[in-house]
C-alpha cells in the first residue's frame, strides 16, 4: 500500500501532525504501538502555554480543552518557611491553561479517527524505517493480528514515537548528533488522589530537597518530590512520601497537602538530550522522539506541539502546493524554541535544586536568586516570560 505520510507514534505530536494533514485533505497513516484505551489513559503532562493552545484552537483542536481546562494567573514558591506568590497574570496579562495529557491524546484520536477520518493501527510491532534517503521511503511493521510484516511506501516519515521510539535510531550515522545533559538528580514523581492544597503550583525549594504540587483536576494532584536519581519508588511507602511533602512544602500559614491514595509512583531521572537537526531524507523528527526536556520546567509537551505545528503545515504546503519551504527550515525553526527551554530548565533546575546540593554557597546564591523574583521587577518580567512560553502566532 501507497500514503503520503506516515506517522510513527500516536502521542500529541503524531496525533496533531495527523489531524493537520488530514484537514487539508491528505492521507497519512498513524502506527501506534500501543492500545487506543492505553494512550487515552496515560497520565504525564498539564500544563499548556497559552500560544500552544492557540495553535491548536486554529486548527480545530481546542474545543473541549477551552471548555474543560483550568486556567492558572499564579504560582507559589515556598523558601525559608515563607510563602512567596508569583502573580504571573498581573505582570504579564497571560496565563497557563491545565489539562491533562490523556484528555488531550483523547480530543486528538477522537478527531483525527471518528472525525477527520484519519487512519490508525494500533498494537503494531517492531516498526522499521527504509530507503529514507531517496525520494520513496517506506515503512514496515508486524502486523498485531497475522504477525505479517506489512510494508507501507510513502513520500515522508513523522517520527513522532517518543523518548522511547525507534526513529531517532533510524537518522543517518554521522550526519545528526545528539547533544545530552544530565543533571544528576531524580524525581519521584506522583500522583494522589486527593485535591490540591492549593489552587496554583506549588514549587518547594527546602535544604533536604525540591517538591512540587500541580494541580491537576479536583480529584488528582501532582506531587514532585526530588530523589536520588535511579532511587526505587519502593523507598518511598505511602508515610514516607507525606512527610516529605509536608515538610519541603511546609510555610507559615500555609495548609498541608491533603493526603490521598498514590495512583503513580515512579522514578524520573532528570536528563535532557537534542537531536541536531531533526531532519534526516525523508524523516522528520517531532516532540520527545526529537528532543526530551526534563519535566523540571514543564515544557516537553508544549515542545511537541511546537514542532508538530510546523511539520504538519510544512508537509501540507509541500505535499498541496509544492512549497518546500516549510520542510526546509523545519529542523531550525525547532531548535530555536527548544534550545531557549532547554536554557530555561537549567536555570529553573538551579532554583530549585540549589538550596539541596549539599553546597552552602550554591545554597546561598540559589535563595539569592529565589528573592530577587520577589524584590527586581526585571527579574520577575524575565522569570515570567520564559515560564510561559515565548509568545508567538503559530
Ligand atoms: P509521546 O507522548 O511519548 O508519544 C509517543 C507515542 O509513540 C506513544 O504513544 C508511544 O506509545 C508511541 N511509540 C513508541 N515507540 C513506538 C514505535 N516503535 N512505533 C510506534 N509507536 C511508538 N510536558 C509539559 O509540557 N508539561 C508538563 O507538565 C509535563 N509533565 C510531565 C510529567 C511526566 C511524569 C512526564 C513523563 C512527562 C511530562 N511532560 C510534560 C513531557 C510530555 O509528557 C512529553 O514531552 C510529551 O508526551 C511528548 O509528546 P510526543 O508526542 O513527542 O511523545
């Protein structure tokens, strides 16, 4: 069989580049390895920057989410037993919207399969990638039902399969390079079910570690709490994790977190990595199969909507009117934006692991840095720019 495009790996980038394809008329297949229940269910991100929701509502990808998200004006940064609230709507007139990334993935597939009349197939195996650099790639895959292997040609690669995927693998050796960074530090990551203890972020800048509280639903909250990286979530018993909690994001007058069941428990290493460029043939890089941002600033998702954007314009402009102008600057466009957050999350990571390194002076420049968001004007005017996304029109 014969389609413009494949797109490997059904998370927000792969859906998205689908359903723009799709609304300008041109066949694409998804291959997913996963079920369609297991990737509507797969709780990860929440936080999405106001000009990512724009691009989305632009291509008729927002309905429910600006019916159903929160939208969040402030966060709070808690250090030295105070509280300290960052009023990022008053500075700057933007906010963040919160929805999480299941019912995001659950809008995508809706429109893309049930509406847009998109064609998926998931539960497919060992995906492979051919001939990517002449101008008939194709891609292969054992078939969930026959175990067949079943070829597919096409005229371009999305690969969008993740951190985890196998079309990073698949760029030519020599000609891409993948800058890495590792920040030596973990991060238990939770999920309780409970409601926040407070109606914004939460960062926890304390000596024995960070913690983070986001806000996720009335039902589900976030919790971060900072670990050695490769640490067992079986360290952490139920007791163990609260305690924490309440102590790194302890403060005069502030309320407790409220305990409740932990439905996820697992280990996040914090390391980042780049994919230059993201383009290799026929195949285009997209999201975290390009490039992962440790979730420190809470940024990878708002990435993969970034790239998935542009690469699904660029592949509509070339494959509808012959423009490859689009394709050509893809890989660039990209990396400007992920190299500013990935600048970002250094920064942040600084904030909010300093005062635990174990390093009184890094601690000290570390609560320096902390108070002057709270006493510079310039400062707080950066601070908030970057933690929202640079706005642009995509
Ligand atoms: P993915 O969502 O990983 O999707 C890739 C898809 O490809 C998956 O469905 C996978 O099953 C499939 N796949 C894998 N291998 C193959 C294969 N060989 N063939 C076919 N399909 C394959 N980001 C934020 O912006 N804000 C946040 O608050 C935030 N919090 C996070 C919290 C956690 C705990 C984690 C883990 C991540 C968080 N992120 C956050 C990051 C965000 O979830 C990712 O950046 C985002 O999911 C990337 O989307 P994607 O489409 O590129 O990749």
């Amino acid at each position: 069989s014969r389609v413009p495009v494949v797109v490997v790996g059904a998370g927000p980038a792969g859906l998205t580049v689908g359903n723009i394809l799709r609304a300008a008329g041109v066949d694409c297949l998804v291959l997913e390895t996963e079920t369609r229940e297991f990737i509507e269910r797969r709780p990860r991100a929440g936080v999405i920057e106001e000009w990512a929701v724009r691009g989305l509502e632009r291509r008729g990808l927002a309905g429910n989410l600006l019916e159903r998200a929160g939208r969040h004006t402030a966060c709070e940064f808690r250090f030295d037993g105070e509280r300290y609230r960052f009023r990022y709507q008053e500075l700057t007139g933007r906010h963040h919207w919160v929805y999480p990334q299941p019912l995001l993935v659950t809008d995508l597939v809706r429109e893309y399969a049930d509406v847009r009349g998109g064609r998926i197939r998931f539960g497919v195996r060992d995906v492979r990638l051919h001939d990517l650099d002449g101008d008939r790639p194709s891609v292969s895959y054992r078939c969930p039902e026959s175990g067949e292997r079943e070829v597919v040609a096409c005229d371009f690669v999305a690969g969008c399969d993740g951190a985890r995927g196998v079309t990073r693998a698949s760029l030519a050796p020599g000609r891409a390079r993948v800058a890495r960074h590792d920040y030596g530090i973990g991060w238990l990551a939770l999920l309780a079910e409970a409601p926040p203890s407070a109606d914004c972020v939460l960062f926890g800048c304390h000596p024995d570690g960070f913690a983070g509280q986001m806000p996720r639903s009335p039902e589900v909250t976030r919790y971060y709490l900072q670990c050695p990286p490769g640490d067992d979530p079986a360290n952490w018993p139920h007791e163990r994790v609260w305690a924490e909690l309440r102590r790194r994001l302890g403060a005069a007058g502030a309320a407790p977190p409220a305990e409740g069941p932990l439905i996820e428990k697992r280990v996040l290493d914090m390391h980042d990595y780049v994919t230059e460029p993201m383009v290799s043939g026929r195949l285009f890089l997209a999201g975290d199969a390009a490039h992962l941002v440790a979730p420190i600033a809470a940024k990878g998702l708002n990435l993969a909507l970034h790239d998935a954007f542009l690469l699904g314009d660029a592949l509509v402009a070339w494959l509808t009117g012959d423009d490859d102008s689009g394709l050509a600057g893809y890989s660039r466009a990209c990396l400007r934006r992920v190299w500013d957050y990935q600048e970002f999350s250094q920064w942040l990571s600084e904030l909010y692991h300093g005062t635990a390194a174990g390093d009184s002076f890094r601690a000290g420049t570390t609560l320096a840095r902390l108070r002057r968001l709270f006493t510079s004007p310039a400062a707080a005017a950066a601070f908030a720019e970057q933690y929202l996304g640079t706005a642009a029109r995509y």
